[in-house]
C-alpha cells in the first residue's frame, strides 16, 4: 500500500506563523546582511588586514550552510522553538564576540563559526518546516514567499539602519545593540511554538537514516540540490564581485550603492511573487524559468554597452529572481517529502546553496586574479543558469510514493 | 472593512515602508559613506 507523504493538520493560526516567522527572519536575515559594513573600522582599529575579516565572513557562510542540516534535525526533532531559542542565544553570543574579539582567531570563531551556527538555527529551513506543519499545501507555497519576501525585507532594511548605528553609536556599540536586537527571535519563538506531535500525526512515522536515505536516492532532491548550488554561485558572484567590476569600468561608486539597493527592493517583491506562482503553477517551471532568466539578464547585461542605465535596470531584474528560488524550492519539497523532516531536507538543500556560494565567491576572485577580467565567471555564470533550468524540469512534484510496512 | 479595501490599505502601507527604505538609500550623505566603504573593499 502506498502512503502519501503529505498529509497535515493545521495546529498553530496561520497568522500568528506568519508574523512570527517572518519577523524571525527578518531579523535573522538584516543583522547578516550589513557585515559588510564592519570591514573597514574594525580593521582600521585592530590592525587585521582585510583578508582576516574576510576569512571570518566566509567561514561564516560555511558554518551557516553545514550546520543547517543538524539545526533542521533538531528542529524537526524537538521543535523550532528551541532550536530558534538556542539560535537567537548564539547570535547574541557572535555579535559580543566580533565586537570584543581581540585576535584574527577568535574573531573567526565568534563572528565565523557561531554566528554562522546561530544563523542556521534562525533562518528558512527551521521556520519553513513550522509552515510546512501548520499551513495547509494549498497556501504553503503563498506562505512561504511571505516569509521568504520578509527576510528580503530584513536585508534591504538593515544596511542603511546598521550604517546609522555605525556611525552615531561607534562599531562596537552597534554590535552590541544588534547584540540585544537579535534576541528578539527568542519571544517570537515562543509563537512558533508546536504542541507535542501525536504518533503519526504527519503521515508514517519515519526514522532521520531513513529520510536521508530516502531522499538522496530520489532523483529529483538531487535534481534539486543541483539547482540550488547555481542560485548560490550566481547570487554571491554577482553581490559580492559586481562592485568590483563596475569599478573596473569607471562607474562611479554611487552606481553600485544604487545597484546594491535596486537588488533589495526588487528581491522583496520577487520572493513575493515567486511564493505566489508557486500556488499557481507547477513548481518546476517556476523554478526553471527563473534560472533561465537569470541567464538572459546576465547575457544581455554583458552585451549592452555598460552605463548606470544598463546598471539598474539589471540590478532590478536580478534582485527580483536573487532569492525568488526559495520558497519554491522549499515547497516541492515539503509537497515531495511531507512535513517530517523538513527543515532537515532544507537544511540539506541550503548546504548545496553554500557550497555554490563559496564557489562563486572564491572562483570569481581566483579567475580574476588568473585572467585580469570576471568575463569567464559570468560566462560560467550563464551556463549553470541554463543547466539549472534544464535539470528543473524533470523533477517529480508528486508526493513520493512509500511502501507501507505491511504486518505478517 | 471590506476585504479590498484591507488588502489596499496593506498594499499602500508596504509600498510606503519599501518607499522610505529606498528614500535612505539615496540620501546623499549615507549614499557616500556606502560607497565609501563598498569601493575600500576592492
């Protein structure tokens, strides 16, 4: 007998995930965003060179990605409210130490390691699997665009609040009150908080070996995994190394200010609308279609000749499909897996995302200093787009069919 | 209030914050100090 893998009852009100969830991520997401921002006056005041700050901003993306799938085991396990709870301590804990680090290392391990820990715990995998379990199918997808679009909002917010605090308040300071911010999630956790799951109330009961067995044995998660590793190359290459190369030709750096918040506007909508297609439309195609444009965005910016026109309006096209994959990529596979495990398989997927990341950053920085010019990085830029579009298509969005245990 | 009417008055809310956001973006004196620190890092 086959057993569907989706099957929920709304426990907690819609509402109340909602606004939790997305003022979590919110949260979450904004103090991240705006690290940036630190560079100069805490390696002007502690005499580290660039690279050491770097370094520490890089192990971070790292340690965010491997520790999600352990953060979504927990939570899928005990419940995102003390995974959130635990979460919102160590990003407190990372903010202290960045502020108070006084050598390149232990700045890596506080600002590194445990804030990267601290965002795993407090971002989408672990609030996408309270929506998967409260909110019915037939608006997860919407709801998850809303979360994702709140977490957009977060980034665009946080830039211009975190260079005010900066700058009235000292960088230490501001760390410090971001310190106090961030543990905001730990209230708002307390209305993610899922009573006690009954036996088989999602389905069968399966065990974390089996689902992770299950799950990349089954062609479309690593169809999936594939996808996502292309939106973390693109999405960091382009946000990380863009300045650069507008820079390289002789833009003004008010272009790449406008650039850089072009792209947080148009993300809030794009993640919006993305969530609500995926209620619309098959997930597939959503995704394919927004690698594809992704492709022809980048393709089209490199073939017009470059002004600050050609500028925003790619920033604008860009920012609305930078993170317009996740609620889609969340949703199938909450529609593919159910509900179980979750925020463990999300975690998962986000690992695949990071490692893309990384890639993108390293690589473009790596061919740059190889061939003097990013043109090879956008070109492999375009190409992953196109294969990310292509291996989409094929995936199952249907409920992977289990082969109940049947008594002898 | 009519279901329309709540979703325009929402709609007008977050056009309006997402307006202000951008507004700061462009304020001259943070618009420097972004590029400032934006340029120093390459």
């Amino acid at each position: 007998m086959n057993a569907p893998a989706t099957t929920t009852t709304p426990r907690l009100s819609m509402f109340q995930v909602l606004l939790c969830g997305a003022l979590v991520v919110t949260t979450s997401m904004g103090i991240r965003h705006g690290f940036g921002l630190w560079l100069q006056p805490i390696t002007m005041e502690r005499g580290w060179t660039r690279e050491a700050f770097s370094f520490a901003i890089a192990i971070q993306n790292l340690s965010w990605g491997l520790a999600g799938p352990l953060a979504g085991m927990l939570a899928d396990r005990w419940g995102a409210f003390r995974v959130l709870l635990i979460g919102a301590l160590c990003y407190a804990l990372g903010l202290l130490g960045m502020a108070s680090a006084s050598n390149a290392a232990l700045f890596t391990a506080m600002a590194g390691v445990l804030t990267g820990v601290a965002q795993a715990g407090t971002t989408y995998a672990v609030v996408y699997g309270v929506i998967g379990r409260n909110i019915d199918a037939s608006r997860r997808s919407w709801a998850m665009g809303v979360t994702a679009a709140a977490g957009s909002f977060g980034q665009f917010l946080m830039v211009p609040v975190e260079n005010w605090l900066i700058g009235h308040l000292g960088w230490q300071n501001a760390l410090y009150v971001l310190a106090a911010a961030v543990l905001a999630i730990a209230p708002l956790a307390f209305g993610l908080r899922e009573p006690p799951l009954q036996a088989g109330a999602h389905g069968r009961h399966q065990s974390i070996g089996s689902a992770l067995r299950e799950a990349f044995g089954y062609r479309s998660f690593q169809l999936l995994m594939a996808g996502y590793f292309v939106c973390g190359f693109q999405v960091v290459f382009i946000g990380v190394h863009m300045p650069s190369y507008l820079k390289d030709h002789g833009l003004s750096p008010q272009v790449a200010t406008y650039a850089l918040a072009l792209i947080g506007l148009f993300n809030v909508f794009g993640t919006y609308t993305a969530g609500s297609l995926g209620q619309r439309m098959p997930k597939r195609y959503l995704l394919s279609g927004i690698y594809a444009l992704r492709s022809v965005a980048i393709v089209v910016f490199l073939s017009v000749p470059l002004s600050p026109l050609s500028v925003y309006v790619f920033a604008a096209v860009i920012g609305f499909l930078w993170l317009s994959t996740v609620p889609p990529t969340n949703a199938v596979l909450a529609q593919i897996f159910g509900v179980q495990h979750m925020s463990m398989l999300g975690g998962f997927v986000f690992l695949s995302h990071q490692i893309g990341s990384f890639l993108g950053v390293w690589l473009g920085g790596k061919l740059y200093d190889a061939t003097g010019s990013y043109d090879i990085v956008w070109w492999l830029a375009v190409a992953l787009g196109v294969m990310a579009a292509l291996v989409n298509l094929p995936v199952r969005e249907t409920a992977i069919e289990r082969r109940e245990a049947v008594p002898a | 209030m009519k279901p329309l009417m709540r979703r325009s008055l929402l709609g007008l809310l977050i056009a309006a914050v997402l307006g202000l956001v951008f507004a700061a973006y462009a304020q001259p004196s943070l618009m420097m100090e972004l590029s400032q620190k934006l340029w120093a890092c390459f």
